[in-house]
C-alpha cells in the first residue's frame, strides 16, 4: 500500500492540460482561463467625477463662477474650463479640459448662470484619473484561475467579449457490478441501487469536467473489456467497483488485453484502501472503489486534483483545522478520514466525528460537513485540540 500524499502526486503527474477554447465573457464564469487577460481598454478612460457638483479650476474658489455647460455621463463637456468658468458635472462625467477639482452640490448655490461656491476645493478631490483601475494592456486575471462572477465582470469592463478558457475535461464514467440497476428499474434479489455515479457526476460538473455516464456493465470480462472502446475521446476513465482482488473484480483481467497497465493499486487509507491507478493505451484510468462513501471520497481526494491539472487551474485552498468537539482513538497504520459535521463557538470552529463510518453509509456522508483527517499512526487527539479537515461544501 502506498501513502495518499504519494498517489496524489502520481495521479497529477499524469494529465497535461486540455487545449483552449474562446467562450463568450457571458459563458466564462466557472471556466478556468487558458491565457493571462489583459484589458483592451483603459479604466476609467479619462479622468471622471465621483460626485455630482461642479468642475472648477481650484484657484478660483471660494467664489461665484460663471456656468458654461454640463457634463453628464456619456456626455462630455467639450469646451474647456478657463478663469472665472465652472461646468455642472454628474457622477461618471467626464472632467472637461481646464478643471482640476470638483465642488460638490451640497458646497454650491446655483442662481441662474452663476454659481456660489461656498468652500475651496482641493486639486483632483472627487476625481477618478484615467486608469485609475487598469491601463490598456494589464493582466486582469492570470492564466490557471477559475472565473469567478467578480473576474467575470472586471473582465467585461476591461472591453474583452471573450476569454480564451480550458476545455471541459470529459470524465467518463463506468460503473461495474451485476448487482447494480438504475434508480426506479427493476431489481433482482441481491440486487442495489447504482448511487455513486450520480454524485461523482455532479461532483465532476461542480470542479469544472464533463461527465459522461457510460451505464453499468455486468460482472462479465466481455461487457468490462468493451469500456476501452465506449470510453475513446475521454480526458480520463474512472471506473466504479471491481478494484479488489474477488472473482468478480474484473477490472483489471478484462481491461489487460485491451491495453491497460497498472501505476499502482491499494492506497493506505480508510474509506477507499482498494484504487487503481494507470493507463488505458494512451488514457489515465482511476479505478475507485464500489462502497458509495468510499467512491465519493477517493473522488475528492483523486480526482479532483487530476481534473484540476487537466485545467491548468493554479489555485490551491490553504489548509482547514477546527478544534475537535470530542476526543479521538488513536489512529492505526492507515489514513483516516472521519465524516464529521461542523459547528462554531464563540467565534471558534469546532468538528466533530459522526458516529457512523461504514464505507456504506451514505446518511452519513450526506449529513457531513467536513472530512477529519488522521494521519497514520496517529496518537489519541484530547476535545480540543486542532485537527486538520477537508470541508465538504457544495
């Protein structure tokens, strides 16, 4: 068996990334860019109002000054500011030529052409300079992040229609077992519900992948071998159950004549100790274990770092703790992941493990908030104390 942080760094060394393709800014959010964005355009353009007032020239208040026009959004002044002149801005409008200030309203008193202001103003107060934001040609947002709506708008403003984004790896997906049907069909004795490919299918949508559900295929070494072919044009293949060493594991056996070869197999972790990792011709292939809690956390663990590389995507979440609400055992030689919920006193955040952790039981996975992490051989952990966890947020 092999330690998690080692098949982590084996699965992402891997995948390359996708190729990029050009999205519309109205489709890029959750997209991760493919190149840095720069800006077409300088923000603001020219040097704008941030209140509504006067442009003055500086030196001439205190004062009553002469009105000469008016500069409202989208409509600039187009003369120019001389001694003794002021022009009635808005918010947004453009400063006209000659002014270096603004008197606000609430400081003026507007009496026909003429306009008191009752208080000096300061050279450039209330101003926005020209590329005070961004300058034309400036990096908005860096090749590898994954848009947010916040990018998505910062880069609209930067005059950019389209981002050039990574293709949505396609993920497809294989579940194996004869005991396995579809939600609602009819089932045998013995039979259950196939459960885990629906969750692994959003959670791939979620991380930025195309899921692609290629059904159930019996335990027969025929219908297991011909996954090779369903699943040409895929970014990665993961397949569900037949990753132990029963009679009915097939993966391996029937997956070997087609070209599979194996990079590793057993990780030392709980839930999820029987994974296989390696390559089916020229596609990687994860093979993750049939127990429901154990192919959605192996998922979170695996794959969703093999789907980040295929993006290209360069963030990375800084490690979690929170302080544990009860004590925990000691830890034996395999790698721990409790389900455990989440609360918060006095301003502190507390985990604490759920009382079920059958590979199993879904209700509990359901019900969790976050995974607790126990390192191998970890020593008994006193209520209180810090404990390392992966949250579980959607």
């Amino acid at each position: 068996m092999i330690p998690v942080e080692d098949a982590i760094r084996r699965i992402v060394a891997a995948f390359a990334a996708t190729d990029a393709e050009t999205v519309s800014i109205a489709e890029a959010a959750g997209r991760v860019l493919a190149e840095d964005a720069r800006a077409c355009m300088t923000q603001p353009p020219a040097p704008v109002s941030s209140m509504d007032g006067y442009a003055v020239r500086c030196a001439d208040v205190p004062g009553t000054l002469r009105l000469i026009g008016s500069s409202p959004a989208g409509h600039p002044f187009g003369g120019k500011v001389s001694a003794g002149e002021t022009v009635r801005i808005f918010t947004g409008g453009v400063v006209p030529e000659g002014a270096d200030g603004i008197v606000i309203q609430e400081d003026s008193s507007a009496d026909g052409e003429s306009v008191a202001m009752k208080v000096a103003a300061k050279p450039g107060k209330h101003i926005r300079e020209a590329g005070m934001d961004f300058k034309t040609g400036d990096v908005l947002v860096r090749a590898g992040r994954r848009l947010s709506a916040r990018d998505v708008s910062l880069l609209a403003a930067g005059d950019l229609a389209q981002a050039s984004v990574r293709r949505r790896p396609v993920v497809a997906i294989a579940a194996t077992g004869d005991e396995l049907s579809p939600p609602g069909a009819p089932r045998g004795a013995g039979g259950i519900v196939a459960s885990s490919g629906y969750g692994l299918s959003a959670m791939v949508a979620r991380w930025g992948g195309a899921p692609l559900d290629l059904g159930i295929f019996p335990d027969r070494m025929d219908a297991i071998g011909s996954i090779a072919e369903r699943a040409k044009g895929a970014d990665v293949i993961v397949t569900l159950g037949g990753a132990s060493v029963g009679d009915h594991d097939l993966i391996q056996k029937a997956l070997g004549p087609k070209g599979f070869a194996l990079d590793f197999w057993k990780i030392a972790m709980r839930p999820g100790k029987p994974l296989i990792f390696g390559r089916l011709g020229d596609t990687p292939l994860l093979g993750l274990p049939g127990n429901p809690v154990s192919t959605l956390v192996c998922a979170l663990l695996f794959l969703k770092p093999a789907v980040a590389a295929l993006l290209g995507e360069t963030q990375t979440a800084p490690p979690v703790t929170a302080r544990l609400a009860h004590a925990l055992p000691a830890n034996d030689a395999r790698q721990d992941y409790l389900r455990a919920q989440l609360s918060s006193r006095d301003g502190e955040r507390f985990v604490e493990a759920l009382p079920v952790q059958d590979s199993s039981h879904l209700t509990a996975l359901a019900r969790a908030d976050a995974l607790i992490v126990r390192a191998p051989h970890a020593p008994a952990a006193a209520q209180g104390e810090r404990a390392l966890i992966i949250p579980l947020g959607d």
